[in-house]
C-alpha cells in the first residue's frame, strides 16, 4: 500500500481566474480518489525563521517586517481587506519562494545603499513588482511605505542629524547601538576618527572603519589621505558567527579609546 500526494494551484476544476493558464480540468473519477484539503502559508513566525537562518545578516525587525508585508500583499491577493487600509484585489503575491529571494535580494543589492538607493524596496521590484501591472506595482510601492516607515525614520534621523557631525563617548555608544540593532541595513559602516582642534578648525588625526558584511567584517584603518591598512575578519571567527555584533564590540572598544563617532559618513 502506498500513497500519491499531489499539489495544485486548483482544485482540479480548472481555472477561473485566468492566473494559472494552462492549467486544465481534471478527471472527474481522478479527483474522485483524492482526499482534497487547502494548504495556506506557513506560520509568521516559521517565515520569519526561515528568512533569519538563511540571510543571516538580514536585521530581525527586517526579517519580522518583510513577512507583515507579503501576508498583507497575500490578503489582497485574496481580495481582503489589509492592514493598510488597501481594498483592491491584485493580480500577484507572495509565495515562500518569492519572499526568500526578496530577502535574497536584500542583500545582493545592499552596496546600492550607499548610491542612496534602498535595497529593500529595490530589491521587491525584482523579487515580485515588475511581474505586476503599473497601478499594482504603485500600490506595492504604497503598501512598503507605509509598513517600513518607522525603519526609514530611523535611518533619516541619522542622515538628517545636524547638530552634530561627530558625536563622542556615551552619546556616541548609544547612537551606535541603537542603529546597528533597528535597522533595515544589511551592511552597516561605522567611521570612527580621532578628532584635532587645530586653530579652531576640527580636523581627523586618524581613522578607523568597519563595516559588516554577510561573509564577515571588514576593517580599516589609518590616517587621512593614505592607504591604510585593511584587514578581513571572516563571519565564522566573528562573535556569534555574527558580522555585526563583531563590528558593534570593536566599534565600542574604539570609542573608549577617545575615537569620534562620524554620523554622517557611517552607513547604518
């Protein structure tokens, strides 16, 4: 005795929705030995899980926030009601597979983020919105703006920050902290530098940067207008396997060392 189990995006009846052609009725006396139930998504927090163990370097409220978004995406798909207020039915959504490889995406296009282009929602164009019609990929567009808002404040309050340039000390331990763990980027830069005042003037004696990548930490440092050295620690030699945390330890130690935190030439 064994058993078949099949998968469709039918239930045997074929397709009324014209988004799966080709698909074709089925037998009737076939769909008569089958035992038919609907398989919805996995859980949220299964998702979440997948994406966190596979992209590593992807932030944890990025990972929580990118599934928000595709069950949102998947209830107008279905024709209800999201969160956002967004009653439209749309003609793509979510599938596992394409949410893995938005986060995929992620963090292929991270280096863009220093173009001033945002990974995440470059990275959903190619994951899933080019496939949809131009008023869908606008309400997609419109859905991850209103659901990555509060990560996009964060990174404007340190673009935005004109007070001051450099920060030292426990304001600069905070700031620091507070941005490598709530943030949307998946290779945040910290530049350090040991600050002069010379005839009133601020200028840098030395500088110190690492940012963190997926395959590890990368480090360098120096004094302005020379090469510097550079120096590569890899993900598995770093605290926790973590890139990040290796760079938020290192980091913290600089700062005690009477190093300057730059806000406007780190990444976070």
């Amino acid at each position: 005795m064994f058993r078949f189990v099949a998968t469709a995006n039918t239930n045997g009846a074929g397709d009324d929705t014209g988004l799966y052609q080709g698909t074709q009725r089925q037998n009737l006396a076939w769909l008569d030995r089958f035992t038919i139930c609907e398989v919805g998504y996995p859980d949220a927090t299964v998702e979440k899980k997948l994406l966190s163990q596979r992209f590593s370097s992807l932030p944890e409220t990025l990972c929580a926030t990118m599934v928000d978004y595709a069950n949102e995406v998947r209830k107008l798909f279905m024709g209800e009601a999201s969160t956002g207020n967004l009653t439209n039915t749309i003609e793509v959504t979510f599938s596992t597979r394409s949410l893995l490889r938005w986060g995929d995406l992620t963090v292929r296009f991270q280096p863009l983020a220093h173009q001033g282009i945002q990974p995440v929602t470059y990275a959903l164009d190619r994951a899933l919105a080019y496939r949809a019609s131009r008023e869908t990929r606008a309400m997609l567009h419109e859905l991850a703006q209103r659901m990555f808002a509060q990560q996009v404040e964060a990174e404007t309050l340190k673009t935005e920050t004109t007070e001051a340039e450099t920060l030292q000390g426990e304001q600069a331990l905070r700031f620091m902290r507070s941005h490598l763990r709530n943030t949307p980027t998946v290779a945040p830069r910290v530049h350090l530098e040991v600050v002069h005042t010379l005839s009133g003037k601020k200028q840098s004696g030395k500088f110190w940067i690492g940012e963190a990548r997926p395959e590890g930490l990368m480090l360098h440092w120096g004094k302005p207008d020379t090469a510097g050295q550079q120096h590569v620690i890899s993900a598995e030699n770093c605290a926790g396997n973590n890139s990040v945390l290796e760079l938020e330890a290192r980091a913290a130690k600089k700062l005690t060392e009477g190093y300057f935190l730059n806000t406007t030439k780190s990444s976070f």
